[in-house]
C-alpha cells in the first residue's frame, strides 16, 4: 500500500511486503525472508528432481551426503559410509524426515544399508551402484539450477551471497550453542 502525503512529497511504502527496505514488520524480518528464499528454491528443486528421477527433497538431500561421503572415502578423509544419525546432522532435517528418506531410498534400491561394526545399534548407508549413478546425474541438473538462479548476479555477487548464508549459518550455530539449557 503506497500513501502520498501531498502532491510534492515522495510516496511512502508501508507495507514491507512490497518493500524491502522496509526495516520492520514480517517483510523485513529475516528468517522470514530466508524461509520464503529457501521454500522457492526448494520448491523449484523438488520439482525437477521429482519429474525427471521420481525423488524429494529430503531424499535428494539424504543422497547429496551419502555422494559427498563417497568422494570423499575416495580421498580416505571421510568413512565409507554414514548413519542416520549423521545423516540427521548433515541435512539439518528431523530424524523422522531422515528415516522416511532412507526407507524410500533403501526400497528403491538406492542405498544401501550395512552393520556398523562400530556402533552395533545402528546401521552404516551407501549409494548402490544406481544411487550413484543417479548421483552422477543429478550433480550437473543441481548445478545448472544454480546458475540459473544467479543469472544477473556477477561473479562477485555470488560469492558474496554464499559467504554471507554461511556466515549467518555460523553464526546462528555459535548463538545456539551459546543458548541457556542447550
């Protein structure tokens, strides 16, 4: 909503839905901007990866770790496999969302699931050779949604955009362990 004090003066924008300069109100609050940034991503992610390889959010997230720790038992700094539990803290998802993700995953003979010879009580998970394969597929779809998304942003400006999300993951990390009860 715009109101125009007199004909001379500029108009004033008091919805901070429309204006994001706006300091106060839901529209200019943070992790309000950030969720609904995140939902769209997301929403336009899931869309593909559910057209093109039949897969959710959480379930691509689950097999994003599971091929991160494939190339990185490559490189012999990381394990063969992870747990669910490991795999709750990487995605940052509730365990019941990692479990229903792993299930799916597991009945579609995407992952694997093998003892942990460290932890008898849980269970260590693996890309099958098709989970990998679809991996491999979906790295550059994920990339080119990427670049997509930064189309108009120079070089600088995405950098500066992932810097500043990782900073504010940080830092939202150091206030939460710094939490009174936590």
């Amino acid at each position: 909503m715009t109101e125009t004090l007199s004909a001379d003066a500029p108009a004033i924008t008091t919805d901070p839905a429309t204006d994001p300069g706006e300091p106060w109100g839901l529209g200019g609050f943070l992790p309000y901007r950030l969720s609904l940034a995140s939902n769209a991503v997301s929403s336009l992610i899931a869309e593909r990866y559910r057209v093109r390889f039949g897969l959710k959010i959480a379930e691509w997230r689950v097999m994003a770790v599971l091929g991160d720790t494939v190339r990185g038992a490559a490189h012999a700094s990381v394990p063969a496999g992870r747990t669910q539990r490991d795999l709750t803290e990487a995605t940052l998802m509730d365990k019941v969302a990692v479990n229903r993700a792993c299930k799916m995953l597991e009945e579609r003979g995407l992952v694997a699931r093998a003892a942990n010879e460290a932890d008898g009580r849980s269970h260590l998970l693996e890309l099958t050779e098709e989970g990998r394969r679809i991996h491999a597929e979906i790295m550059p779809l994920a990339l080119a949604t990427e670049a997509e998304l930064f189309e108009g942003f120079t070089p600088d400006e995405q950098k500066q955009v992932k810097r500043l999300l990782r900073r504010l993951y940080e830092r939202a990390m150091t206030l939460s362990e710094d939490a009174p009860g936590v």
